[in-house]
C-alpha cells in the first residue's frame, strides 16, 4: 500500500540504447516509466538479460545520483525525473562486490564493532600497566601487531612462474599479534582469541559478560544470517552474498541514519530457504525506519513479498526491455502474458 499520495521518486520514458555489431540499435530498456512511493519495496523481476539491472545501475541509480547532487556516470535517456525528492537524502547500491580491498579488512571492522573491541581490551589492568592503547589491538597499525607478517597472520611468498605461497607467520605462529600483546585477556580470552569466534559465539560471550554495546554493534550481523562467520574472517574468503549482507548489517547498525533507497541486485544468490528469511527480516527492519527498498530478483518468495512489482521482457536480449505487468504481486499474478507472472500465482496460492 502507498504510504503517501505524491509519490518519492517518479520518472518518466526511460531509455537505455546499445548498438549492435551490424549497426542496429537493441533497447535494453524501452520507454520505461515508473513511480516509488516512500516506505515501499519494489521488486523488479523478469528473464535473465531483460533489462532489469541495466534500468536500476545505469538509469535510474545514477539520475537519481546526480539529482541528489552527488557524482555518478552518465545515465541512461529519461524524459524526466520528479517526485518528493526532498524527502529521500541518500541511495545506495548494496552490491556484492568485496567489503575491503585490504586483506586485513572483515567484517567485524566494517561495521565498526571492533572499535569497542580495542577500547574494552585497552581498559584490562594489565594493558593500563603496560601502557596499551585501544591502537596495540588494531592489525592496521604498529604498536601491538606482528611486524614481521604486518598483522595478516601469513606471510606471501611471490613466486615468478607458479602461484605465490601463502605460509602461516613463524613470528606469531598466525595470530597477528605480538606475544605481549595477547597476553592482555578479557576474562582468560586474549584479542586473537575473538577475532577467532564467531558472531554468534561472540554475542553469547559478551552477553555474558555485560557488553551490551559490543552485542549491540554485533546483533545486526546474526540479524541477517551471518552468524557464522568470524569476526576476524579476511573479507576475501567471503561470497557475494555475504558481502551484501555484510553492507545491509552494516546499515542496520546505523541508529540515525537519513531516508534512504536502498538497491539492491539479486541478494538472494547463494542462500538457503532460512538465510531467505532473516533476509526478509533485514529488509523488513529496513522500511520500519523509514528506508526504501528496490530489489532485482528472480527468487518469487522474495518478489512477492513486495509492495509493488515491475515485470520486463517478454523475453531476454533484443525481445527485452519493456514492461510486460506491473503493480501489486496480485496484479502482476494474473496477467496472462507475464512469465513472473505464471510463477508468481503458484507461490500466492
């Protein structure tokens, strides 16, 4: 249901043209317009190579960029783009690209739970004795870290015509830190022990120990399936998936934050029927703070889940590009010509 009567975000004819080897034009997106209402979730679904993340990345995520004054590439042809604008500050497009470029990056620092971590490490006695500071725990910077391996663990040897060698530090025998510095414990656990836990371990050890504030920082990374993971897990051994829903933990996190239109491409890849659902629950979390949501997606249990729906095809490549139903799930179910259509009624019943 449509929360306000002006819509968000309205545009209109939107066009994204590529021009094939023997001179043709082929339309990715053919005179498309639509129209966002705040507090909603918007799925876009059709055939793989309709269109649907050519008209989300290339149109409507960079107008809707440079309308918000911020940098972004040249988008797509659209006739006009309009609606309450003043009441959406930010968009974002949750990819599934890596969290970090570093490989010391992971999770449990991307959504800045392991700031509390060091401060509460700094403030064990026999840190205050020896002098430590929130830093010594950190494996970016010198001081508490293995300088031989630079806080990785693991020291790379390049080899000139075969893959390089990853090999386990023989100074800090893999745990990053100096010996003095993991000799500092918080209740007999030194800081590589945590880094070694995982989320949910983690949040059973701290809720045990009254850390509300580090639970709280951590919550939102169990709150989207990923309590698995270890908090110090490189960001290079994560999926697409998971890094995706690293970023959504990370926006949870964020008490105060501005309306925004969240993107997203295809989350759910990759997930089990249950990490489905506490995706639901994220995205859920989400609107209740007064976000929107666009989802690209070809899983029906998450397009019927939204507000409204966008159906492009009828079919992939140059049959593609145009809409083919729109409206609710309900709607789009019964239109006799929609593919996601056919299956989207199969799920409904």
């Amino acid at each position: 249901m449509c929360k306000e009567k002006t819509p968000i975000l309205e545009t209109r004819h939107l066009n994204k043209v590529f021009t094939a080897p023997d001179g043709r034009p082929l339309y990715a997106n053919n005179d498309i317009s639509l129209k966002f209402y705040e507090g909603e979730t918007l799925g876009i679904a059709g055939e793989s190579g309709c269109g649907k993340s050519t008209l989300v990345r290339d149109i409507f995520f960079r107008a809707l960029k440079r309308e918000l004054d911020e940098c972004s590439d040249r988008p797509g042809e659209f006739a006009s783009i309009g609606g309450d604008l003043k009441e959406l500050r930010n968009v974002e497009f949750v990819d599934q690209n890596p969290i970090g470029k570093s490989s010391r990056s992971n999770p449990v620092t991307y959504i800045k739970a392991y700031d509390e971590i060091r401060k509460l490490w700094a403030e064990q006695p026999l840190a205050k004795q020896m002098g430590y500071t929130a830093g010594h725990f950190s494996f970016n910077s010198e001081g508490g870290r293995c300088e031989e391996c630079k806080g990785e663990g693991t020291i790379t040897v390049e080899m000139q015509f075969m893959a390089d060698l990853v090999l386990e530090c023989e100074s800090c025998h893999g745990k990053r830190f100096k010996s003095d510095t993991l000799e500092v414990k918080f209740h007999d656990v030194n800081i590589y022990d945590v880094l070694e836990m995982t989320v949910n371990q983690a949040i059973e050890f701290f809720t045990g120990h009254g850390q509300k504030k580090i639970v709280k920082r951590l919550q939102p990374l169990q709150d989207v399936g990923l309590g698995y993971i270890k908090l110090g897990q490189s960001s290079s051994t994560l999926s697409g998936g998971e890094n995706q829903r690293v970023k959504l933990a990370y926006y949870l996190s964020m008490e105060k934050a501005d309306p925004t239109l969240f993107i997203f491409d295809e989350p759910t890849t990759g997930l089990h029927f249950h990490d489905i659902r506490k995706l639901l629950e994220a995205f859920d979390a989400l609107i209740r703070r007064g976000h929107s949501i666009v989802i690209i997606e070809h899983n029906m249990d998450v397009v019927k889940c939204a507000d409204h729906v966008i159906d492009l095809g009828p079919e992939g490549g140059d049959k593609g590009g145009y809409i083919v139903a729109t409206g609710t799930p309900e709607e789009v179910a019964a239109c006799a010509a929609s593919y996601t259509g056919q299956f989207l009624k199969e799920k409904l019943q």
